[in-house]
C-alpha cells in the first residue's frame, strides 16, 4: 500500500507491506527512477515499521516547522 512519495519531481514511493513476513514495514519503490525496491530504515539503521516512521516524521515535521505570527 503507498503511504507517500517524495515530492519536487520525484518518482519514489514508501510502500506498507500488508501481507507476509515484512508486514508493517516499509518499503522504497524507486522502479520509476531505476533503482527498484529496498527496505526503509530509520535514522538509528533499524528497519522501518510504520509506528516507528510515523513518529520520526512526525518529529521531523514539527522540529522543521516555523510558528506563525498573527
């Protein structure tokens, strides 16, 4: 399942696989730019499970984001 794919041109997904012994981790699609499928890790090299990569995105997003003055 595609969760999301990097923007500004890019044609790389991150995939969820449902089924089977990677269930809940996630994968890079990168057939579209010729560098085919690979497991997604996180900053600390550990496989990416969905939880776990939500968060690191999650913190990311928030630690890169700039308040807004009324």
């Amino acid at each position: 399942m595609e969760l999301c794919h990097l923007s500004h041109g890019m044609r790389v997904a991150n995939l969820l696989v449902v089924t089977g012994e990677e269930a809940g981790y996630l994968w890079r699609d990168g057939r579209a730019e010729n560098s085919g499928l690979s497991p997604l890790f996180l900053r600390d090299a550990s496989k990416a499970q969905f939880s776990s990569w939500y968060l690191e995105w999650l913190q990311d997003s928030l630690a890169n984001s700039k308040p807004k003055l009324l």
